[in-house]
C-alpha cells in the first residue's frame, strides 16, 4: 500500500509492476509512469492523479480505480486486455465487498459528497421550445392526443430530457473543427484490429358533411391510436429497463475486471481501451476533450453507466470486432463523429441515454454491427440522429429521435435493422431515409413535426412501412421512388403540409443527401466488405421486411387531410395502391400524372377531398376497380389516358362522376355513377373508349351521358341503365347489391377491431334513425 501521509501526495516518476498480491495507492501523482498489474495480481487505486502516464492491467480479476483525474495521455489512460482471471488472490474478495457498496451509493447520488452529481448538468431546460403538433379531425380543431398528451409525446423531450441548457451551452464552448473523413478511424486501427397495426375505420358517404357518422369515427380511431401510442411510446427509465430486461439487469450488476468511478479523463489521446475479451465497467466519470473516451474491441465486454462524454475529436464510444456490453444512461454530446459506434458484429445494450449536438451522427451501426438501442434521447446532431448501413442490423425501439440537423434515422447502403416503436420528430429532413439498399423495417412508429417529409424512400431503397403514425410534417407524409419498391402498407398519414403520398421515378444524386448526410462520414473498410460479408445470422431474424414484392405497393393506408393531393404518382414503374382510405385532402384525392406503366387502383376509398376524387393525365396507363369514390368537391373521375375503370361506385361528386377529356381511350364498364349536380358520364374533346353496362343514377337535372361531337364513331356507348330519382332518400336501394364499395378479397363483414397486422374485409353498415343533414344514409368501413 502506497499512502503518504495526511496533507502530502506522493509523485511517482517509474513504472511499478505487479503479477502477484496487491497493491493500493491513495493520494499519488504519477508523472510520465505507469502501473501494470498482472494476474493473479490486482490493485485499488483512489484519489491519484495521471499526467501522461497510465495504466494497463491484464487478465486481472478485479481491481478499483476510483476518484482519479487522467491527463495528457499520448494513448489510452487505461487498458483493460485479456478475459478477467479465475484464478482469485485473497484481496478480490475485499475489493468486491467494496464494489458493492460504492455502487449502491452510486446508484442514489447525493450531490454534496458524488461529485459526478456537481458536474452533471443535464438536467435542466430543453435545447429549445419542442413545436408541438395538433390533430385536425373534420371541421375540429383537438389538442395532439390531448392537451397533457402533447407533454408526454412530442413534449415528452421536456418532461424526460431537461438537459437543453447544457445543449445550448455545449454550442457555445469550444467547438471542434470536423476531422477530415479520413481520420474517423485511420487514427484509430490497430494492427490486430485489421488482421482480426390497428384496423382503419374508412368513410365512404355520400352526400353528408364532414362532421357526420364518418368523421365521427375517424376522430375516434386517429384519438384512440394516439392515445395508444401515447401510453407505448412513452420513454422508459433505466430503472423501468432493468427491471423488464434481465439481460441488461445482470451486465449493470456485474463485478469483473476493471471498476472505474468516479474519475475524469481529460485532453489527452484515450480515455480506455478494451481489448482481447477484456471487461470493465465505468460509472459517473466524465470524458472531455479526448480523442475518443472508450473503444471496446475483440469479444470484450464494457458497462458504461451514467457517464458524461463530450467534445471527443473521433466518436465517443467506439465498439466492434463482437464486442458487447451495456451503455445505459450516459450524456453523450458535442464529439465530432458519432456519440456511440458499431461495427463489425459489436453486439450491445444502449438503453436510456442522451445523445446530442454531435457534429456528425449520434449512433452509427456499420459493417455487421448489431445492437439493440433502446430509451434514448437523441437530438440536435448535425447528421442523422441514428445511421445504419453496409449490412448494419440493429433493434431500434422506443427512442426519441428530434430536432436532428438531418434525417432523424437514416438506412443506406445495405443497411438493415428493425425499427418500431420510436418517436421521431422535428428534424430538418425526413424522419426515415432509406437508400442505396437499405431495407429495414419501419413499424409502429410516430414520424411527425418534421420540417421536411416523413419518410423518404430514395434510389434503390426498400423496406416494410408498416403501421406508422406519419403526421404534421411540413414537406410530404412519405416520398417514395416506384423503381425501389417499397411496401407501404396500414399506415396513417395525415395533416402534412403537401401530399400524404408522392411517388417519383427520377433517380436522385448526390445533391438529394442532406449536407453531410450521404458521403461525408468515413466507411472505407465497412464499404470495401460489403460486397460478400452478409451476416448470415440476419438473414432470417426479421422475415417481414423478407416479403417478395415485385412492385411498389401502397395498401391499406389511411391517407387524410394532407395540404395537396392525398397520392401523388410521377412513375414509369408498375404501382399498385390497394385498398387505402383517401380522404379530406387539400387537393385531389389521387393524381396519375406520369405512368408510363400499369398504375393500379383498387379498392380505396376516395371521399370528401377538396378537388376531385381521381385524375389521370395524357399518356398515363391505370386500372380503377372497386374503388368507392365519394363526395369530393369537384368530379369524381377526370382521365385523360388509357385503361379500364370498372366496377366502382362514384358516387355523391360535386361534378361529373366520370370525365373523359381529350385523347383519353378508356373502357369504362359496371360502375355504378351518380351526380344530382352534373352529368354521371361526359366526354369531351377526342376522347373515345368503350362505356356499357354501368348503372347511372339521374338527378332533378335528368343529365345521364354528354357524348362527344367528333369522334362518335370511336366512342362507344351501349346496354347502360339509368335509373331516376327524385328524392335523396330513395337512394336508399342504390348501394344495396352489392354494397357500397369497396370490398376486399374474403366478401363476409366482419369487425372493425380486428388486431393491428389482420387483412380486414368489406363492412358495410347502416345509419340507424335516418339522413344526417339530408345525407346518404350509407357507409362503407374498412
């Protein structure tokens, strides 16, 4: 034991070594030295100061660095390498008693005696005002999932986070410049390193203001699923995240290696590097102005608790080559490159921390690496809150992804990963991007108050989007390339400010990334092993973003009061959008302005959108069938292109139910069409076709088809009924057989509460006790 005596320290200018017994310093200066301890040998060490020396201990089984200040280190302050010795000398059973203790007093800090409670500062003030959103249901205006659910959702940053005033104090300091791309990890390799769904209710009325039966029940299921995901996306505490995850619970518990508490790290290379199945655990200590403060590597195993890390030159925490562990309620901000990085089959635990104001990405997962992040608040970083690629796979859930300088998760280059259960909010560009072959799976999620779209789905994108909440964004609700073939599928996309969906074909360069998003970070070794370094394991560890899908899909989406149309489409690929509910947009209800080829659309609900209902542009190829398409402001169906619009119900538009206007060549056949207002069917122009067999319901003003003038011969017109009504409520036998579309595959109603992720068939029902308003006493649910 080296102890000086009270009032005096002790400087050290040699290397002390020990590999047997053990050896405790108190109060010392090492000064251009270093202590190894060897196993079975082990050490305690309390209140010493590092300048420029360090300590390496290997194989050892436990050993204490508590109360120590590490300075000027030209490599890491301290190494930890080899597996944790079984072979215990008498002092491990003292150091563990102590161990025990000190962490039990850890876990209840008293500011007065811990001093990691005097230095941290996070919990105070947001970094800024949280925008928060309100839901617009028919004509009324509610608080988002109520007024104290704005607090515990998106405002849920506040009530959690309180740590913005170090946000903003952390953009006044010393800022560091960018390293150049080339030195994330060039400064950082070792030579062993390189060798080693809820069912949507669906309105389909006709002639009935908004705030009736459908509306009614719109606003219940858009308050229902938010108060609901109010309840599950709530942040968990680390508390609540131990008790649930045993896993977690056991490696926060764990006492083997290196236990270090307490200390601070300083201007200096590294803080600690773990290697060669090494283990360590490090709480409330604080790493500043390094450049990195911990790297895991080779199978070793790191618990990192309640630690504040900060203007790091590299990334904060460095994990890869199958390296694990536990990194739990740290306060990650202002490094140059990621808060948190994983590579290279690095497999561990982020639970509940904050990460923000990076100067590149909060958490990267590349080249194989895995890893379930969970409960955390991620924000302010200037590249994307989390970014996946080159085969990276991790478990994404429950995190707070906001107020991002870029994407809130951004998935490129064959990234992975299952995403579910996050509230991603209030970042500058989309809340997902997906490109260049990532396909992760995107469930469960809110994505809403972006200044941007909601999801991007760019050139060579995948991936499942399923069962998301896409709500309030300022550019689109999701935009998406055909060519990448995505499957949008029982999503609720409503009030963004321009199209619910836009679907494009033109291919995106380099000038679509985000400033700093696309090619700025540093992945030359994961991208040189990309081409045949699958993880075999992942192949099979989500199946649902594995679904075979041979063209874009948009299906069973509800797609509501957005600022423009509710579906844009721009594509020369196949498209198939099946059985969405489009509704109360500011535009029309789908615009086909470019389709080059097939765009099918069958069996929406198209209803109440501020224009018409369906527009197809010159030139373009669609199929309508079984859609229901309801009272929207203007006509129901305009087409200047080609196809079949067949077996659909248009019904209760503003103007003509079906307009054929120029070179349009349609074959239109058993619709059942109807508008009091204008004609049921008008052809102008050069249009010509086939119309037969549709039932055509007359109003007072007896328009039923205006056949065109110049082209009569090339238009044919045969076998149609029309049927005169003078009464709205002798409407009530028009949608009778079959009911009102649309339908879906399987015929038989059945309930509307059927489980998120179940294929919901047709329910048609009756309003009980009359017209509302002199509405249509019919409505269609899906």
């Amino acid at each position: 034991m080296v102890s000086p005596a009270f009032g005096w320290s002790l400087w050290l200018h040699f290397t002390v070594q020990t590999t047997s017994g053990y050896v405790q310093f108190d109060n010392c200066n090492f000064e251009g030295g270093q202590l190894q301890i060897h196993a079975p040998g082990t050490c305690q060490v309390k209140f010493c100061t590092f300048s420029q020396s360090s300590i390496h201990l290997r194989s050892v089984a436990l050993c204490i660095l508590e109360h120590c200040e590490f300075t000027g280190s030209e490599n890491a302050s301290v190494t930890v390498e080899g597996c944790p010795s079984s072979d215990r000398n008498w002092a491990c059973k003292h150091l563990a008693v102590l161990a025990k203790s000190c962490a039990a007093s850890l876990r209840q800090p008293d500011p007065a005696i811990c001093p990691v409670a005097k230095w941290d500062g996070w919990r105070e003030s947001p970094l800024r005002p949280v925008r928060t959103c309100e839901i617009v249901v028919g004509e009324e205006r509610s608080s988002f999932l109520s007024a104290a659910g704005a607090q515990a959702l998106l405002g849920s940053a506040q009530e959690d986070t309180e740590f913005g005033e170090n946000l903003r104090a952390a953009k006044e300091e010393e800022e560091y410049p960018a390293l150049d791309s080339n030195s994330s990890d060039s400064d950082l390799r070792s030579d062993d390193e390189e060798d080693a769904q809820v069912a949507y209710k669906v309105p389909c009325q006709a002639h009935s203001p908004r705030h009736t039966l459908a509306d009614v029940m719109d606003s219940k299921l858009q308050s229902n699923r938010l108060h609901a995901l109010q309840r599950d996306l709530k942040l968990k505490s680390l508390q609540q995240e131990l008790q649930q995850d045993k896993e977690a619970q056991s490696l926060a518990n764990s006492l083997q290696g290196c236990i270090i508490r307490q200390c601070l790290f300083r201007d200096g290379k590294g803080g600690i590097f773990i290697y060669s199945r090494g283990q360590a655990k490090v709480e409330g200590s604080i790493f500043r102005d390094l450049t990195y403060a911990v790297r895991c590597i080779q199978n070793s195993k790191v618990i990192m608790l309640r630690n504040d890390i900060h203007h790091c030159k590299a990334s904060g925490i460095f994990l890869r080559l199958l390296a694990g562990g536990l990194i739990a309620d740290n306060n990650i901000h202002s490094n140059c490159e990621a808060g948190v990085d994983i590579r290279k089959g690095a497999n561990p635990l982020v639970l509940c921390n904050k990460i923000h104001s990076g100067l590149r990405s909060g958490i990267v997962v590349a080249g194989n690496g895995k890893g379930i992040i969970r409960s955390n608040q991620i924000c302010g970083n200037k590249e994307a809150g989390i970014y996946i690629l080159y085969n990276g796979n991790p478990a994404v859930s429950g995190n707070h992804i906001f107020q991002g300088l870029a994407a809130g998760i951004a998935v490129n280059e064959n990234g992975r990963g299952q995403i579910t259960g996050n509230i991603i909010c209030e970042n500058q560009w989309g809340g997902a991007d997906i490109r260049h072959g990532g396909d992760p799976v995107l469930r469960n999620n809110l994505i809403s108050c972006g200044y941007s779209d909601g999801v991007v789905v760019g050139e060579r994108g995948k991936g499942l989007i399923e069962g998301n909440v896409i709500y309030g964004n300022k550019g689109c609700g999701v935009w998406m390339m055909s060519s990448s073939l995505p499957h949008l599928i029982n999503n609720q996309i409503s009030h963004n400010s321009i199209y619910g969906v836009a679907v494009f074909c033109h291919k995106d360069n380099a000038g679509d990334y985000p400033l700093g998003q696309g090619g700025s970070e540093s992945f030359q070794e994961e991208r040189e092993g990309a081409g045949g370094e699958n993880d075999a394991d992942s192949e099979e560890e989500y199946p649902a973003a594995r679904r075979p899908i041979s063209v874009a899909l948009v299906e069973l989406n509800s797609i509501n009061h957005n600022g423009a149309a509710g579906l844009h489409v721009k594509s020369s690929e196949v498209l198939n959008i099946i059985a969405n509910v489009i509704h109360a947009n500011g535009d029309g209800g789908v615009a086909v302005l470019q389709s080059s080829q097939l765009t099918r659309i069958a069996n929406n609900s198209i209803s109440c959108n501020s224009r018409g209902g369906v527009l197809v542009e010159a030139d373009c190829q669609v199929e309508l069938r079984g859609n229901g398409i309801y009272e929207n402001s203007s006509h129901g169906i305009v087409s200047k292109g080609e196809g079949v619009i067949a077996e659909n119900d248009i019904i209760g538009n503003h103007r003509c139910g079906l307009q054929l206007l120029q070179a349009a060549d349609m074959k239109v056949t058993k619709n059942r069409i109807q508008s009091f207002r204008d004609y049921g069917i008008a052809l102008f122009d050069e249009a010509k076709g086939l119309v037969q067999e549709n039932l055509i319901f007359q109003g007072r003003s007896k328009k039923s088809i205006l056949r065109p003038i110049l082209n009569a011969e090339d238009c044919i017109i045969q076998n149609n009924m029309l049927l005169t009504f003078k009464k709205r409520f002798d409407m009530e036998c028009m949608l009778i057989n079959p009911p009102a579309r649309p339908h879906l595959e399987g015929g038989a109603a059945v309930s509307c509460t059927a489980a998120a992720g179940q294929r919901v068939s047709s329910i048609t029902t009756r309003v009980d006790g009359g017209c509302h308003n002199h509405g249509s006493i019919f409505c269609t649910i899906l």
